[in-house]
C-alpha cells in the first residue's frame, strides 16, 4: 500500500511530528519507503494554507476589477438598484465559487497540480462563511448570485458577524456548541474604514417647532455606536458583474464621549463602552424559525436597517432627484420580519430629517418595499414588546402608533360594522405587555407580499393574513415559489454530473437557463448514458462514505440505499419520525429468520443538522439519533443491513458532498408547516428521489417531474386541524407500529429511556401536535415502496434521469426574474466590455 499515485494527496492533519511518531510504529524493512512516501504524500498544514492564500488572493484581484466597474457602471446608469435586507447570508465556501463563475478553475487546478497540490485539497482549506441558520440565510447566498449572473443592479446589506452559526460537536451522544469564529485572515472581505454611520438608540423624543410654525419632532441623547461597512464581492457566473454585498459590523463612535472618559481616566468604563458597542454585530442568534424577544436582537436589527437606510439615501440623495422619484431607484426586499424597522427608519428619514409631510412620505415608503413571509409557524412570528421598543427607539414607536391609526382609520371607514376587525389587525396586540405585531406592520409598509411556495403563500392568504387580504385585496399577496442556484447545487457540487449532462446538450449553457435540462429526457432510455449516470452517482456515494470514515469513525457499504435526512432539527420537520422508523426497520430486521434477511434491501440512514442550543425537545432527538446508531451499527447481527449515521456539523461545504450522494432524501414536514424547503430542490437536481410529505415545495416538484417519480405519503394540510383538534379532545389512539417502538425505546434498549420520555410523552400524552403517529403508518409502508423501487435499477435510473430533466423550474435564476418583474420592477445591466 505504499504506492499512492503522485497527486492523490489528502491533507490528514499530519505534521512532521506526527509523521515521525508513525514512522517509529513501521516495521524495519518498510521504514525507507515509508520515508520516500510520506515525504511526496503529506504536506504541513502550513503548506495548504499557503496554497489556499495564494489561489484565494490571485482570485481575489480579478474579482476587484471587476467589482470596481461593475460599480461604477451602475452608478453612470443610474438606473433602479434592488437591496437585499437579510439577517442572513449562508454563504458557505468562495473560492471554489470564485473560480468557476469567474471560469478559470480549469487553470487553476493545473497550477496547483505543478506545484504538487490536489485543487481540491486546497478548496477545502477554507473556513465556511456561516452568517445564517438554514434555509433562509442560504436563499439569501443562492439570490444574490442569481442577481450577479442576471446582470442586476443589486446589494446585499446583512451584519458581519463575528462569530456565525455555531460549530456542532457530538460528544456522548449530545450536541455541544463551539464557537465559530471565522473572520482571521479572511481573504473576501474588504473593510472600508471610511464608510461608517452613527447609530443612535435610547434618549427621548422633543417636540418643537420649526421657523414656518411646523411640528417637528427630534430624537435626543442616548448612546451612539458606529456602524462600519465591510463589503464582500459577489461573481456572477459568466458575466463581468460583480455585485456588492455590504455587511456592517459595530464599534465604539469615536465622538468626544469616549475621549473624554478617556481623558478623564475613565479607562475602564471607555474600554467597557467599546465593548459594549461591539456586542451589537458580535453573535448570530441560532434559533431557525423561532424569535425569543431578546433586546440585543432588536439592537441589531436596528442597527443593521439604520445603516443600511442611510446608505441608501445617501447615494438616492448624490443623484439630486427629487423625493418623489426615490421609489423608481430603489427597491428594498425584506427577507422575513427581520428587517421591517427599515420602515418605519425611512418614514423617519422622510419626515424628520428631510421634512415631507407623512402622506407624501408615506407613499414613498410603500412603494419601495416588498416584504417575503417564509413560515406560519407562530413561534417564528416576531413580535416585540411594546416597553421594549419605547425604550430602545422612542421615535420608531411614535411612527408605529402613527402608522397604526392612519391604517385603522381606514379600516374603519371600510368596515364601519365591524368592530372585531380592528383589534384582529391592529399592529399592536393589546396583550400584557402590549406586542408590536412585525408581520402586520410589514405588510401595512409594503406594496407586495409573498410567500415562498404555492401551498404557503395560499396558507398566508387564507389563514394568518385572511383579513388583509380582506382589506388590500388579494393583488397585494403573491407567491414566487423558491429556487436553488444551479452554479452551486449542480455544477460545484456534482462536477461530474453537470459535465456529463454538458456532453449530451452540447455545452454548459443549461446552467445560466435549467429549462434546457429536459433535452436530457431523450436520454433517458439510452443504456451507455444510464450506466454513466449510475457510475457518477456510485462515485458520489463513496466520496461521502469516506467523509462519514473520517468524520465518525463508522464504515458504510456504497451499494447501500442512501437515505438522507439534513436539515435544522425541529419538531415540525420531523427528524423524529424519521427515527422512530429507523427503530421500526430495525426491531423488523432482528426478528427475522436468515432467508429473509438475504431480501433485505440494505440502507444507510443518515442524518444532520444542529438544534437551537436551547431547544431540548430537538437535542433530545439528536441523542435518541446517536444512541441508536451505536447500538444498530455494533450489532454483528444486523451488519450491512441497517446503518445509522449522524454527521457532525452540517453545512453548506458539507452539503455539497452530502446532496450529490443521496439515493433518497426526507423531506417529511407536518403538511402545512414548511414554508417551501429548498435542499429537496437540490437533492433532486443532483439525481436524488425524495420520500415526502404534501408540503411547501415538495408538491410543486411532485408536478414538475411527476408523481410516479416522487414518495409521498401522509395527511394533507386541509386536515390536519381536524386531527389536532381530535387529539386535543382525547381521540388519539398510538400507531400498533410505533407502540413497538416505543416499547423497545421504554425498555432501555437505546440507553436510559427516561432520556426519552419528553419525546414520546410529547407523542402519546400531549396531543402529538406534529402528526406522528397519524402518519407513521403511511411512513413506514411508504419506506417499504422506496426499497422495492430500488431493487430494480433500471426503473430507478430512469426516475432519476427524468426528474433532473424536469427541475428546471427550481432555479434561483427563474425566483429573481419573478421578483423583478413583478415586485421591484428592475431591469438587468446589459454588460459590456
Ligand atoms: C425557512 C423556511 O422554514 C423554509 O421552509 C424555507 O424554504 C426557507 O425559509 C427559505 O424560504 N426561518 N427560516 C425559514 O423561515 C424562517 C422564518
């Protein structure tokens, strides 16, 4: 074994000490060529940094260049920008993404390959950009390069983090959380010291009047912290354009306070202030689709919308248009609630400080922004105490009661009979203490609202928002049914597949237009062509059987059925279904007889995703996870048959290795509460099938490639209130199946049941709120279909191969035409040379 050919070298953490402590443990006779071996095959940790540096930077000047003019081009044209406000951007890797959108990786690897690195290996060095929790951080990141490639006139404002998301570690079983501090020498970003703005929160509100007799208000004292811009380039693939993203990140203001406190020998109380100002952009919140109210959270997103607003008015204002035009330059998207005090900022802007009367200012407001909804969960739905907000921005919350009265003035006028309205509308909920309902004011200070799949924005229009639609009528609510980039999810992800699919269309060009993808149906019958396909997904298996090596230790067959499951652990995405029919799969396989094990269909299961750290019920599924792989994969009985396997850390760099290499994939939300979910858009374009439920997305996929192409099982939205509503009222009745695995689990069998009891109690004795056991059944018989699909090859081939042919529609490229047509109402840049 000590003829590795030249260029497979894989970094492995050996340093030239470690490499001598090996060296002591070879045998005499093999000690020469261990040396001759390991001085050609590793490489310092030192060395691959250098390589990564060196490559990053010499990507990195193209990408200035282009930067520069891209910039300067939008700023001669002067035509309308779009702004991105997201809290979230998970942008995951660059320079992999650099190199192909700039179109050069081809030359770069022959570069690396002279100077003795794999081109991989030095990718991989790279630290992920985690500045998001899951699906809405990374659909900000897959927008924003959309954008680029189209040759849109567009900015990302999000904040700079210092520490992302935190770094999963699996320890006994349980997640612990590690900081993620990601910003040493980070070669993408640019800071510019000189663009800074003064961010001021608490004091109070005076009112005056100004020389004409006019009632002004002013926002006095208070702290002061300094917002100071980092921008991180965006490449769009194949286009000159490169856009801007522009995160801000918090300091101390350096006004004469400090100085004085200094000068004073305040030194401990300055040094405090500053650390204090630097808190605000300090820590990404971890939570996925949940708000805890927390007052530096809001401290952010005040933070982040004021600077963010001033820098948009102050290049509106360079243009010396008048006010009125403003809403024909500028176009801001809000992703999520995250950022609606940008609203309320700019009515602020407006009628404080260049003082337009509230109507005029108003209607500028409404026209410029659009705001996306992407749940219904009530737990994620942001709402603010009403204390809270006085204090931290007094001004903000006079504007708020302000936009409220004028709103339900009108609402009165419109439904003079219905008093019940008023209080179901009202931003404000008359609770105790009184909450600012964000969503509802995002919408009041919108012209559009969307939802992110057909099902959720029909859910939004007929449930959470029923009244405002009511009220606007319905043309003020749409749907632009969430995409992925193909650049990333395809081409960067499954090299292999895209150049294989370049082969049979012919070119590349299905990357900047995946409707091309279905000339690949044609292909579909022809033997060679399958035999291909099949192959570069069997390589796909193994490159993720050796990160499942590396990373857990456990050894899983390729030939196996990969069945994946990754994504954030919630209740309401069901990774404990998932697991309860693992458990099922296994008591099935242990009480069988050795003839009918020779026909089971053997399977990987494989699961990832972090859970809030202060989400028990979600930790306590990923230890059930943990513990039952131990004992399923050290069990001799059970061997190839069944694995178990729980990765570490997922991520975006992960991802691309893991959604290339799945055979199935779970996408098994209660119907009703997954927005849209984008990573079963990504398995599928890389040649996985799906077992899901009839939620989000999944059902515009199931009509695009077919429902012969696709497993879904389970209740439908339209019923499950009912079957909460029977539940709540005793009818409940626990599935025979899962009842067996609950014994199994109350028996120890999986460690200390008692670790367990708030995960079936939550089941069978509080209402089973996420449709389990309603579903367990249909899940397990459905699982059953998936194994016999599988058998057949052919038959699975043939799936595979159409439904990549048919996922042309999930393009984030198709999603950002959609909002620019019919909510920014932007043109592209044409590019020139
Ligand atoms: C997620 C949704 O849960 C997911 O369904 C959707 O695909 C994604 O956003 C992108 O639209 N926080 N994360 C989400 O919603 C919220 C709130």
């Amino acid at each position: 074994g000590f003829s590795r050919p030249k260029h497979k070298r894989t970094f492995t953490g050996f340093g030239p000490s470690e490499i001598k402590n090996v060296e002591a443990s070879i045998p005499e006779p093999l000690r020469e060529a261990w040396r001759k071996y390991s001085a050609r095959e590793f490489t310092t940790k030192e060395e691959f940094e250098a390589a990564y540096s060196g490559t990053a930077l010499a990507f990195r000047d193209r990408l200035i260049i282009e930067w520069n003019r891209t910039q300067q081009r939008q700023t001669f044209t002067d035509q309308k920008r779009v702004y991105y406000l997201s809290l979230e951007f998970l942008m995951g890797r660059a320079l992999d993404n650099a190199m192909l959108n700039v179109g050069m990786k081809d030359a770069a690897r022959e570069g690396l390959k002279d100077l003795g690195f794999r081109i991989e290996d030095v990718i991989s060095q790279e630290h992920d950009a985690a500045l998001g929790n899951g699906g809405l951080g990374r659909l900000a990141a897959c927008f924003l390069d959309s954008l680029a490639t189209l040759n849109y006139p567009a900015w990302g404002y999000g904040l700079r983090y210092r520490y992302g998301i935190f770094k999963q570690e699996i320890v006994n079983g349980y997640q612990m959380e590690v900081p993620d501090y990601w910003l040493d020498n980070n070669p993408w970003e640019f800071p510019r010291h000189e663009i800074t703005v003064d961010i001021q929160f608490y004091g109070h509100v005076k009112k005056h009047q100004d020389e004409n007799g006019k009632l002004v208000h002013s926002w006095e004292g208070g702290d002061v912290v300094q917002a100071v811009a980092y921008d991180v380039p965006i490449p769009g693939y194949g286009t000159k354009t490169t856009n801007n993203l522009r995160l801000w990140s918090s300091k101390a203001s350096s006004g004469e306070f400090d100085f004085q406190k200094f000068n004073a020998g305040d030194y401990e109380s300055a040094v405090a202030d500053q650390q204090n100002a630097e808190t605000i952009s300090a820590v990404l919140y971890p939570n996925d689709n949940l708000e805890r109210g927390k007052e530096l959270r809001l401290k952010q997103q005040y933070f982040w919308c004021a600077a963010s607003l001033f820098d948009i008015v102050r290049r509106f204002k360079k243009t010396k248009r008048a006010w009125s035009e403003f809403p024909d330059q500028v176009a801001i998207q809000l992703n999520d609630t995250h950022p609606t005090l940008a609203i309320v900022e700019l009515q602020r802007i407006l009628i404080d400080i260049e003082g337009l009367e509230w109507d005029e200012a108003w209607n500028i407001v409404t026209k410029t922004f659009g705001y996306t909804n992407h749940t219904v969960l009530p737990e994620a739905l942001e709402k603010w105490s009403v204390p809270l907000v006085q204090n931290l921005l007094p001004r903000h919350l006079q504007i708020i009661y302000d936009i409220n009265l004028f709103f339900l003035q009108s609402v009165e006028k419109q439904f003079p009979n219905d008093r019940e309205i008023l209080a179901r509308v009202s931003i404000i909920e008359e609770s105790h203490p009184k909450m600012v309902r964000m969503a509802y004011l995002a919408i009041i200070g919108s012209h559009k609202v969307n939802g992110v799949a057909e099902l959720h924005s029909d859910l939004l229009k007929t449930t959470l928002f029923k009244d405002f639609v009511d009220i606007y009528g319905p043309d003020r609510f749409t749907n632009v049914t969430n995409g992925v980039t193909p650049r990333r999810w395809l081409h960067q992800a499954n090299p292999a597949l895209s150049s294989l699919i370049a082969q049979k269309l012919g070119g590349h060009e299905f990357l900047t237009d995946l409707t091309l993808l279905d000339k690949l149906e044609v292909f579909v019958d022809d033997k060679e062509f399958r035999r291909q396909w099949a192959e570069i997904k069997s390589h796909n298996k193994l490159r993720l059987a050796k990160l499942i090596k590396e990373t857990t230790g456990y050894t899983v067959n390729p030939e196996s059925l990969f069945d994946v499951q990754v994504k954030r652990i919630h209740e309401y995405k069901r990774q404990q279904l998932n697991i309860f029919g693992v458990i099922h799969r296994y008591l099935k396989i242990k009480g069988m007889s050795a003839e009918e094990r020779k026909k089971v269909v053997p399977r990987v299961s494989i699961f990832g995703g972090k859970a809030a750290p202060g989400y028990w019920m979600a930790k306590t599924i990923i230890h059930l996870i943990n513990n039952v792989a131990s004992v399923v994969n050290n069990d001799s009985d059970v061997g190839d048959l069944l694995k178990v396997i729980f990765i570490e850390d997922y991520n975006v760099s992960k991802a691309e290795i893991i959604c290339p290499a799945s055979d199935i994939s779970e996408h098994i939300s209660t119907a009703g509460t997954e927005g849209s979910g984008t990573s079963n858009m990504k398995f599928v374009m890389n040649g996985g099938l799906i077992i899901g439920t009839c939620d989000g997305a999944n059902i515009e996929i199931t009509r695009e490639i077919g429902d012969q192409n696709i497993f879904l099982f389970g209740n439908l939205a339209e019923d499950v209130e009912d079957l909460r509503h029977r539940h709540f009222y005793g009818d409940f009745q626990l599935d025979p199946g899962l009842a067996k695995v609950f014994k199994a689990i109350k028996d120890n069998m999986f460690g200390d049941a008692a670790d367990f009891s708030a995960l079936t109690a939550s089941i069978e004795e509080h209402g089973d709120y996420y449709l389990v056991s309603d579903d367990f059944h249909s899940y397990v018989t459905t699982h059953e279909m998936v194994d016999e699909a599988f058998v057949n090859k052919e038959e699975w081939l043939a799936k595979s191969i159409t439904s990549v042919a048919r996922m042309g529609f999930f393009s984030t490229d198709r999603v950002i035409n959609e909002y620019a047509d019919s909510i920014w109402n932007v043109e592209p840049l044409a590019v020139k040379d």
